[in-house]
C-alpha cells in the first residue's frame, strides 16, 4: 500500500481557504458538505490527481473538528 502525500502548497491553499470561507458555512455544513464544499473550492485552483484529491478528503475529515473550532473562535 502506497502512502499519497498532499504537497505543502496545496494543503496551505486548502486552509487560506477555510479562512476565507464565511463562518456560517464552516459551522452550518453537515461534516460531509463541509468537506465536499472545501474540496470543491481547492480543486478549482489547484489540479490534483485522484490520489491527491483522496488524501485531500481524508485530511479535510480529521480536520474537521479543528476546523469547526477556529470557526467558533473567529465568530467569538
């Protein structure tokens, strides 16, 4: 089994885009939306092969509970 590594760039792309992306929808999403919503803006900037766009929404999900808390704090 072969592991795929998501590029420094692309992951940096990945959370400038949960920064730019309104609180409401970072917390309003159901998990699954919310990834498929951030997966959705990334690959519109960045080409990714299948494998990267796997490893992608695998990360997106162990994230998610991080990226709800940031959410919370900047709505604070």
């Amino acid at each position: 089994m072969g592991v795929c590594v998501v590029n420094s760039s692309a992951l940096r792309h990945l959370w400038f885009v949960i920064e730019e992306t309104q609180t409401s929808a970072l917390l309003g999403f159901s998990d699954a939306e919310l990834i498929q919503q951030l997966l959705k803006r990334v690959e519109k900037d960045k080409l990714l092969t299948g494998e990267e766009t796997n490893t992608m929404r695998a990360y997106i999900r162990s994230r998610v509970p991080l990226i709800r808390d940031l959410a919370m704090a900047r709505s604070a």
